[in-house]
C-alpha cells in the first residue's frame, strides 16, 4: 500500500495479524513470529476482564470498551525494540490508528476469509470466549486495509504455511522500499486446517 506510514524495519518488525474472529490469526501470527524470530502475542489476552465477560454473554464490545486495548497493544509495540507480532482484530481504521499512535512502524496482516468457513471454524471451537453470534456483528464492522495503510491481504483458504510464507514475503517487499503486495483472495478455496481451532 501507500502513504505515509512506512513498513516496520526487518530489524525490528512490529505486525499486527488482524481479521474477525476464527480466521487464524493467532496461529498464522505465531507461524509468521517463529519464521521471523519475533515474539507473538495473542490480543486477546490483552483484553480486560471485563471485556472478556461482556464478549462471552454475547454483548458486541463499543468502541469505549476496545480503546484501552487498542492503547495497550500500541504501547506493548512502542516499549519494543525487538520483533513483535500481535494477533487482534483490528476490525476499524480508527481501531488500527489507535495502535499506530503507539507506533507509528506497525504494518497490519489481513486474514479474509469467507463468512461461511469462518462460521464452520467458530463452531469448532469449544471453550473461546466468542459466540457465534458475534461473528455477524464482527463482519459488518471489519474495514479494509486502506491504501495509505501498510500491510497485505491473504487468503485464509490455503495451508497455514502458505498464508505464512505469502505474509511475510508481502511485508519484506514493502520493508525493501517497495509497496507490500496485496493477495488475491480465493473466497471459493477450500478451509484449512487450523489444527488447533484457531
């Protein structure tokens, strides 16, 4: 993409893996920090308690409740000089300029995916806090990467290590100075597996 937010340095790549719910991205952003050798961390143990409660009794989260999450994965970039990649939604701009305030370096991984394979991953996954209920809810939200945003869209329906690989590549593109490319996504591709449910 273009703008004026620049890559994150390959010296110290600082990645958010962002989609809704069920797309991956905590295992697609462990795959990209192991292939890296940054740290990964899931957003979602970010969240407070209370966030966690509101989620799991099928109440959406308002934009007051996601801001002082947002603040915090912007100040866990900012307090880094390593790599770090964090999986969050990151579903609005104005949600990904809350992190950027933090760090302005950060570049953003979309996992897209279609609303019926995200529907057949969150049922498969007992015990995640997020009710299928909420997916809806997470979709009509969800605003694409725009161009003066860093990043790249990847296709969720291929192997985990092809979304990886294609991840990666995309960004070390644009970390060389030129735009990171963006993916087509197949929306008729078969599901992978995602092993763990995530």
């Amino acid at each position: 993409m273009t703008g004026d937010v620049k890559p994150a340095a390959p010296a110290r790549p600082h990645i958010v893996v962002m989609g809704v719910t069920s797309c991956g991205k905590s295992t697609v952003g462990a795959g990209i920090a192991k292939l890296i050798g940054a740290e990964f961390v899931d957003g979602d143990s970010l969240h407070p308690q209370a966030n966690i409660d509101k989620m799991a009794s099928g109440t959406p989260l308002n934009d007051g409740d996601r801001a002082p999450w947002l603040a915090e994965i912007g100040r866990r970039f900012a307090s880094s000089d390593a790599g770090l990649v964090i999986a969050c939604s990151a579903l609005k701009r104005a949600y990904r300029d809350i992190i950027r305030s933090g760090d302005p370096s950060v570049v953003f991984v979309h996992l897209h995916g279609t609303r019926e394979l995200l529907a057949s991953r969150m049922a498969a996954r007992p015990g995640h806090f997020m009710p299928l209920s909420l997916l809806d809810s997470q979709l009509e939200t969800l605003e694409e990467l725009q161009a003066d945003e860093s990043g790249v869209v990847v296709d969720i329906a291929t192997p985990v290590g092809q979304i990886v690989d294609e991840a990666v590549a995309g960004l070390t593109a644009g970390a060389g100075g030129a735009e990171p490319r963006l993916f087509d996504v197949d929306l008729q591709a078969a599901p992978f597996n995602l092993g763990s449910g995530r």
